[in-house]
C-alpha cells in the first residue's frame, strides 16, 4: 500500500542549493517511492551555534510502499553520501538532513524514529514549507497545520530565490 510522507530537506554546507536538489533526485529514485511535490527552497537562520550559515530548506510528499524504518535506512544512506557527518553537534552546521515528519497518519516511536516529527510544531522552517504543499493538512492527532501556525513566527524564514519555486512532479 502506498502511503503519503513527508520528509523535511535542510543543508547550510558544501552549496547547500547542490546539495538539495542532488537529495531530491536521489528519492525520486528509492525503490517503490515517488516523488510528488516539493515547496520553495526557504532560507531560515540556524536553530543550534549562530556562528553558522543560514539554511536551505524545504518540505517534500513522496508516495512509497516502503516501510518507515526502510524509508529511514534509505534517507540516512543518502545524508551519508552527501557528506553528513553524524558525530558533530546536533544542531551544528551540516551537507544535508532529512527528517521524516509525517508517515501517513501513523504514529511512530521506536529507537530510532519518533513519527510525526518529535519538533516539528516548534519549526517554522519545517511548519512554512509545509503549508505550501499542504495547506489543509491535519495530523494524526486531529491538530489542524494551520492550528500550529498561528503560533509560531517565521523567525526571519524567507524564500531562497524566486528561481525555487513549488516543483511537481
């Protein structure tokens, strides 16, 4: 059965604009997976050390058969191709994240993954992104994205360039 996920896109290293689009073309390749849409590139400030460069950012659906810990197992392999170095600060500078933040309207806690996303209500760089793809959007505990929005700011969060603009697939 094919499920709808979303899965947030960050980088501030190593041109993140490369290392972005490089990330989206490697899941639009994973096996029973297609990529549906993916929002504008966003540029947020860093949540972690400020002595870093702002990010990219973006939010994109695939559709996939895959499990969530196979989905998972392939995003990590992609981070770990695109350079991500997992032993620097958890919210120091990086190649490339991907984070899974919606799985259908499952919810899932294992040790290695906490679904949907275990901050993302906090995120503007995650939630903004989000209500352009999916502006309707409830989660699975009933709570309504735009519910969310209405408390957070942007935090400074601004489009990339106008040349990133919402991308269907």
């Amino acid at each position: 059965m094919m499920e709808l996920v979303f899965l947030a896109l960050g980088s501030n290293l190593a041109d993140p604009l490369q290392q972005v689009d490089i990330a989206l073309l490697a899941l639009g390749r994973l096996p029973q997976t297609s990529l549906v849409v993916c929002s504008s590139y966003y540029r947020s400030r860093p949540m972690g050390p400020k002595n870093q460069p702002d990010y990219l950012n973006a939010v994109v659906v695939l559709k996939t058969a895959l499990a969530p810990e196979e989905l998972l197992a392939h995003t990590q392999l992609i981070e770990l191709k695109q350079g991500r170095d997992r032993q620097k600060p958890r919210f120091g500078p990086r190649t490339l994240d991907l984070d899974i933040l919606l799985f259908g309207n499952r919810m899932i806690v294992t040790s290695r993954l906490t679904v949907p996303h275990y901050d993302m209500h906090n995120r503007e760089f995650m939630l903004y992104p989000l209500e352009e793809i999916a502006p309707n959007l409830r989660f699975p505990d009933g709570t309504l994205l735009v519910n969310l929005l209405r408390n957070i700011a942007r935090n400074g969060l601004i489009f990339w360039d106008k040349t990133h603009r919402v991308r269907y697939w």
